[in-house]
C-alpha cells in the first residue's frame, strides 16, 4: 500500500480558484450578478472567451452551476453552489486584508466603515 500523498490545503483551496478572475466573479455572485455579460461590466479587459473558461472551471470544480432558462430568447444564469458559498468566508477574509490595513490610504474611514459592513452583510458574516 502506497504512503498518502499529502496536499497542502491552501494549494488545493487555490487549484480550485486559479484562473486569474475566479475570485472576482465568485465575488460577483456574492453580490448578486447571474449573467455573462454583468461579469464583464467593471472588467474591461475580461474577453468573452476568459469569461467563458473560467466559468466552465468555476462549474467543473462545483463552486457554481450553470443553469439554463426555458425563455425567449434562452437565458443562461450562473449561481454558487452550496460549496461556492461556503467562500464567503475567503472573499470577506480577502477585503478586510486591504481594509484593515493602517497603510493603505485608499479609503476614507466612512468608505472603510461603509465597505465592511457590505461585505459583512452581503457574505453573511457573523462574528
């Protein structure tokens, strides 16, 4: 009997996520987005076909499901699955790296407040 080969957790975490936009477009789930084309809205340099391999893997690795909508003209949604929410913790863990750093000067402390409280909420967080 062979020895197990162990893996890291975090490797296995991030082979899940690896494409360059997995995080940003789990993110967008989060906060509502269903549809192709509002994944691209804020990601000028996401091209179609990126887009497209990257949900086929999001789909592959069953963090999201594809589901295709019976209307005219058919309508395609994309949603987490039970496993891809349970990222909330991640993506929420992601944001407050930059907000809760003293450094970063990006946001003023009404912006920071305002922001984590979305995420909070929005990735259904509790302290």
């Amino acid at each position: 009997m062979e020895p197990e080969k162990i893996v890291c957790p975090v490797d296995r975490t991030l082979n899940l996520i690896n494409k360059k936009w997995s995080i940003q477009i789990i993110r967008d789930m989060f906060f509502g987005k269903k549809h192709f084309k509002e994944f691209q809205e804020d990601k000028p340099n996401l091209s179609n076909k990126v887009l497209s391999n990257c949900l086929k893997e999001l789909e592959e690795n069953g963090l999201i499901e594809k589901r295709v909508l019976n209307t005219t003209p058919v309508s395609t949604e994309y949603h987490l699955t039970e496993y891809g929410k349970s990222m909330n913790r991640i993506v929420y863990e992601l944001a407050m790296f930059t907000l809760e750093d003293e450094k970063n000067k990006t946001y003023s402390d009404e912006t920071r407040a305002a922001l984590k409280n979305t995420f909070k909420e929005t990735l259904n967080i509790d302290d």
